[in-house]
C-alpha cells in the first residue's frame, strides 16, 4: 500500500489502518504531499513499488520514506 503523508484526499491515519485491516498488506509511505506516490519523485517508494510490480518483492517491514 502506497501513501502519501500529506495526501490532501485520504488522511494517513486512515491509510495505517488499512494496512492493519488488510493483515497481509506492507505500507510504504512517502513525505509527499498529493494524492499520487508512485512517479511523483520520491525515488525510495518507486524502488518499493518496482520491486514488487516486475519481481514480486514486497519489503520485509513497513517503509517510510523521505
């Protein structure tokens, strides 16, 4: 799951519990604000999220990025 910490849309806290509801979910969350992470200049969450997208590798423990 991919979140912003300023996302203007969804506020974080509701992200967290998302992930806690989903069980199986890893949060990556970027110090962005937007509703968009993904290509939007954080270069750690676009590492996590290709990861996963071409190899299936979701990070061990949650990630916050800076």
């Amino acid at each position: 799951m991919l979140r912003n910490r300023r996302d203007h849309t969804t506020p974080w806290e509701t992200g967290l519990g998302m992930g806690k509801a989903l069980g199986r979910a890893v949060f990556a969350g970027a110090d962005n604000g937007g509703h968009y992470v993904y290509a939007s200049g954080n270069g750690c969450a676009d590492r996590a999220t290709d990861a996963f997208l071409a190899h299936g590798r979701l990070p061990a423990k949650d990630v916050y990025c800076r």
